[in-house]
C-alpha cells in the first residue's frame, strides 16, 4: 500500500523552498512515499509567481506535488496575526485534504509535518486520525539564538529589542564566540521579538501533541 504525507509550510517563499527539499529527500528514499505540499497564500497578497512556486518541483518525482488553496478571507485593513490568519486557513486545508484522500482511494494517509509557524495544523491532523510532525526550516543555529532571546525574555533578563548601545555582544550556547547585537535580524532587534515570544509559547500547547521534530532542509540538517 502507498502512503500520503500532507506538508503544510508556514506562507512564503523561503519556507517553502526548505519544505521542498525536506520533501524531495523524504521520496527519494522511499518509493512507496507520496507527498503533497498544501501552499497557503500569503496574507499581503505578496507571494512568489506561479512560475517561480512550480519550478521548485521540476525536478521532483511525480509523487511530490503541490495545492495552492483559495485564503478564507481577503483582508481590506490590517493584516492578522500570522497564527490567526494561519487557522483562519482550517476549513480550506481540511477541504484539500479530503479532496486528496477521495482522488487517491489506493492510498493511506500517514500523517501531516506542519511548520513550526501553522501548528494549529496539528488539530487538523487529529481530525483525520493520523500523527503529525513539526518541522522548523531555518537552520539549528538560527532555532538556538531564537530558543535563547526568548528565554532570556521570559526569564526577565533582558529584551533585545531594548538593549542600549553599551551592549555590543551577546553569548548564546549554540555558537562557539560572541555574536555582535547590531548583526542580529531585524525581527530580534525590533519590538516585534517580543510578541513572536508570546506567540510561540501560546502555540507550545501543541508541540507536545506532535509525533516528532526537524530543522532545516538540508542533508545534515533533518532530524
């Protein structure tokens, strides 16, 4: 019997391409594997083209595939939280899912692997009886200074986005040296850290429901 993999990656482009190629590994190793990549469309609108989304799959086998779904709802003002506009997505994902399961009745669903970022996704899987996994696609060093910022944060040390200009280094336990605050990505030096901070403990309820974790995409990378 075949099996089906759903992969729901978090919208954008560079989640998706870390997707792909955790996809591609996972078929080139077993040949009864099929996978179909559920693409959620960006909240802005601002997603890559139709061309460039296809030529991720070019040289994939014919048992890796993509869904691109119609979004719940347009927005006119501002923009939802990501983790809200994520699990608006539920009702249009389930729907692909079930249209996939009916279109290949010779295969078994086994399971989702939902991003780090959609983990409401993992309620979607409970739905259909199958186990899900995480996968988080930035590299092992990136989740370690995101981890530490956040425990610092939660532990009252400090708040990044707040350090004065006194404070040019930081030391995290995943890197070997001191790593300069003014080389930090925007998203940890800006206001907006903290508010990623407590979206991810919110969605850390649903982390321990989850059959297992990966990082990254790339050969020594996947867990």
């Amino acid at each position: 019997m075949a099996f089906e993999l759903v992969f729901i990656p978090s919208p954008g482009i560079g989640h998706l391409r870390s997707t792909v190629e955790l996809a591609k590994q996972l078929v080139n190793s077993n040949d009864l594997l099929s996978i179909t990549i559920i693409i959620i469309p960006h909240s802005s609108g601002k997603d890559a083209g139709s061309d460039s989304i296809a030529s991720l799959f070019t040289a994939a086998r014919d048992r890796l595939r993509y869904i691109t779904i119609s979004v719940a709802e347009k927005q006119t003002g501002d923009s939802l939280p990501a983790q809200f506009y994520i699990k608006n997505q539920i009702p249009q994902v389930r729907e692909a899912v079930a249209k996939l399961l009916d279109g290949s009745p010779s295969s078994r669903l086994a399971g989702f692997v939902v991003d780090m970022f959609c983990t409401s996704m993992v309620d979607l899987a409970n739905e259909f009886g199958v186990p899900s996994y995480m996968v988080y696609t930035s590299n092992a060093t990136f989740l370690g200074i995101t981890l530490h910022l956040q425990s610092m944060l939660d532990e009252e040390k400090y708040d990044v986005s707040e350090l004065d200009d006194s404070v040019s280094e930081l030391e995290f336990p995943c890197l070997t040296r001191p790593y300069p605050v003014k080389c930090l990505p925007y998203i940890f030096a800006s206001k907006q850290c903290g508010d990623v901070a407590v979206v991810r403990r919110a969605e850390g309820e649903c982390v321990p429901d989850c059959g297992g974790a990966g990082i990254g995409g790339g050969d020594k990378e996947v867990l």
